[in-house]
C-alpha cells in the first residue's frame, strides 16, 4: 500500500481546523461525561444478517484461524450489537505526527445486496507519532442500502472493545454503525480524536 503523502504545515493547520468543524458538527466536541450516546441501529432480521459464526470465519479469514482473543471479540460485539448485516475485508495504512492521516481500501460484504469495492480515509488530531499498515475486518450495522455507507462516521465515545491483541472501536452515523476490528498497533487507543470517511474511489484527500 502506498503511503500517506507528506502534510506541509499549510495543510496541516487546514486538517485542524476541519477536523475541528466536522466535530463540532457532529458533537464530538462535548467531554465524555456530558455527551449523549446515540441510539443503536435496530435489529436485524436473522434471515438478513450473518450469524456469530459466520463472521467469526470471515474474521478468521483475514486474521488467521484460531486468532487468540478474535472470537470472544466477535462473541462480544454480537452479544451487545446484534447480527451484522455487512461487513468489510481490507487493508489500511496510517501515519500521525500530531495530525493524522489513515487510507484504505477493501471489499464490502452485503447479505442482501452482494459485494462491491469501497475505499476509506480520515483525519485525526492527537499525540500520534508514526506509522502502520493492518488487515481490517469491519462489522456494519443498520445498511439496508449500501449507498448509505458512503459519508462520514464519528467515533462514538467510550465505545471501545479490547480483547487480548485485537481492538474495535464504534463509529456511527444516524442509523448506520461501523465497527472496525484490528489487531495489535493498528489502532493507537485514547490518543486521537477523528471520523472515517467511506467512498466509491480512492480519494487523496481525506476530508
């Protein structure tokens, strides 16, 4: 995977500042103590979404078979989620010096709609510094069109699952949630605030 580019210190102090808008839009500039957690997606019928088992295998698929600590991540995320009724197979990389950047690319899984390409990006601001590249396996909630996945999700507060080396965090927008799956330092906890963005075509840009 290609890396990021190189940020100069214009566009650095342009990536702050619209971090800093899209936050304040979405409310992610309130402190975890007073910021209301949104309301999870609803059910999902059973005939519509994939079962504990079967997103344990496509998680094995990209992680390994018998990863320590995956399928109790899984059982963890179903048991408060609900079934999937989506789920995405790629590979990311990032890299922070302060401001961050994250690009990656994959496949979307739909249980009703089939499958098709997606890309992702997004902005963080927080004590990063350096680099790394992961497989990541992302669960999704509420997609009953699959145009509906390409805008931007913030991160919802305090919605942190971590399970021996393996880490996912909970992002949503109204009634879509995004639950991205990653193993070890591909995910730097606590230190950076930011959004994913999903698109049809690899953007440069990730705002």
């Amino acid at each position: 995977m290609r890396s990021a580019p190189v940020l100069s210190k214009g566009l650095l102090v342009g990536a702050l500042a619209l971090l800093a808008s899209a936050c304040a839009t979405t409310g992610q500039n309130r402190s975890p103590e007073t910021a209301e957690m949104p309301e999870p997606p609803p059910p999902v019928a059973a005939e519509d979404g994939f079962d504990e088992a079967e997103v344990i295998a496509a998680a094995e698929g990209v992680f390994g078979k018998g990863a320590e600590g995956l399928a109790k991540l899984i059982e963890d995320i179903v048991n408060d989620r609900g079934r999937p009724n989506a789920y995405i197979v790629g590979r990311e990389g990032s890299g922070a010096v302060g401001v961050g950047l994250r690009y990656g690319a994959g496949t979307l899984y739909h249980r009703v709609e089939g499958n098709r390409e997606v890309h992702w990006s997004g902005p963080s601001i927080g004590f990063d510094v350096g680099g790394d590249a992961n497989r990541v396996f992302t669960l999704i909630y509420g997609l009953y069109d699959t145009e509906d996945l390409f805008r931007r999700y913030p991160a919802v507060e305090g919605k942190v699952y971590v399970v021996g080396g393996f880490t996912a965090n909970y992002l949503q927008r109204e009634n879509v949630a995004v639950v991205p799956v990653k193993l070890g330092v591909g995910w730097r906890v606590g230190a950076n605030v930011g959004y994913l963005k999903f698109s049809k075509r690899r953007n440069i840009v990730p705002f």
